[in-house]
C-alpha cells in the first residue's frame, strides 16, 4: 500500500510540475476548457432531468405489496438444517 501511495505521489508531482511549466495563457485555456465542458454536462443533466419529469404519462402506480414467502411453494420437509444433513451423509458414507 505504501509503494502504491509512493508512486501516486510521484505521479502527481509530475502532473503538478508539468502544469506549473505550461504558460499562464495556456494554464487559463485549459481551465476554461473543462470549465465549459461541466457546464455542458451539468446542463445536460439537468435537461434531462426535466424532460422526463415533464413528459405525460409519469404516474406512480401504488400496488399491493405480496409476501415473498407466501409465495413460495416448497413443503416445509425440504427446509430442514441442510448443513447437519450434509455432515451425516460423510460421515456415514452414504
């Protein structure tokens, strides 16, 4: 884990040296790049967001919720202890 973290340091020094050497005007252009592109993304969500909310036929449907296990068909003889079953069997090599 610490050579791991060594490395990520040594990674980012680099990025962080290689951004300092970049000129301010190039530094800014960048900034302004990403900058746009999440106001795009955030816009974009954000549209999206509204044009499902806003689109007819949204309903919520409240249903009755059924009990998962009134709906299981098995015979309660099938739901023994399965582990003591198994370690029987082994043991008497059946």
């Amino acid at each position: 884990m610490k050579k791991i973290r060594a490395n990520m340091d040594r990674y980012f020094d680099k990025l962080d040296d290689r951004w300092q050497t970049l000129p301010i005007r190039k530094q800014h252009q960048y900034t302004l790049y990403f900058f746009v592109g999440y106001l795009l993304l955030t816009a974009g969500v954000i549209f999206k967001v509204w044009y499902d909310t806003a689109k007819s036929g949204n309903d919520m449907h409240i249903e009755h919720i059924e009990n998962p296990v009134l709906e299981k068909k098995e015979s309660p003889a099938t739901l023994q202890d399965t582990i003591t079953t198994i370690l029987k069997n082994r043991i008497y090599e059946r």
